[in-house]
C-alpha cells in the first residue's frame, strides 16, 4: 500500500511539473527521471512503446502546427466563374454576423473555400454548425 502511494505520489508531482512545463514551453519530460532509485517501475515493452509512439506523435503534430484545434466549418466552396467574389462575399458577410470567429479563405485549384472558426471536438463544431447553417444552409464540419 506505501509502495502505491508513491507512486501516485510520484506520478502527481511529475505530472505538475509537466503541466507547467507546458504553460511555459513544449518540452519532453520524463517522469521516471525522477522517481525514487529505490522505486522500481515493471512495463512491459508493448506499453513501453504505445507511450513512445504516443509521444512522437503528438511531438510530429507539434511540429507540424497541428496542436491547435481540429475542426473547422466551411461556410463557402465553389469552383464557378463568380467563386472568388462569392467568396469574398461570404467571409464579409460571416465577419458581420460572427465578429471575432476566425475566417479563412484558401485557393486549392480549382476551388475557392471559405473556414471559419477552431474547434476542440467535434461536438464544438457541430454546436456552432447549428447555428451557422441558419445563414449558410450549406456549411459543413471539416477536419483542420
């Protein structure tokens, strides 16, 4: 029973140490650099390598600016003759409805697209979809 309570013990203050490691910075923290030299920690390599590649991942995201939210909604997608009026139209019109949503508006060829917002989740999304479709009956959730 001691044996647990250091360990948990242990696993909170590294996960306090981490958590204000990130507020000040993204870095790796290993929590079993500072574990007691009498502790001993029994992994199996099959976990051992679940973390690791946990890790990498989200340090490839970081990398990668991907941290951020992951969802967005697009409000405005046409490839036609009027695309890029009708899409600076959109954003325009979405700025007045929506002061201090983030828009974004991108050329992939040959489509014009307008993004709003950052969501977390998806369930973040799909809230202000509802009433986003109030003024743009077409708008859909994509991944950011």
């Amino acid at each position: 029973m001691k044996r647990i309570g250091l360990i948990l013990t242990a696993l909170l203050l590294c996960l306090g140490l981490r958590a204000q490691e990130a507020a000040d910075s993204v870095a790796v923290y290993d929590v079993f650099e500072h574990l007691s030299e009498n502790l001993v920690v029994k992994q199996s390599p099959e976990m051992y390598e679940a973390v690791s590649n946990h890790v990498e991942r989200n340090e490839r995201r970081t990398a990668a600016g991907l941290t951020g939210q992951s969802y967005r909604i697009r409000i405005f997608f046409d490839s036609g003759q009027s695309a890029r009026a009708g899409s600076e139209a959109a954003a325009a019109r979405f700025r007045n409805l929506h002061p201090g949503v983030a828009v974004s508006r991108t050329f992939t060829d040959p489509f014009f697209k307008v993004t709003v917002g950052n969501y977390a989740s998806k369930a973040e999304a799909a809230a202000a979809l509802k009433s986003i479709q109030q003024e743009f009956p077409a708008a859909f959730i994509v991944r950011n």
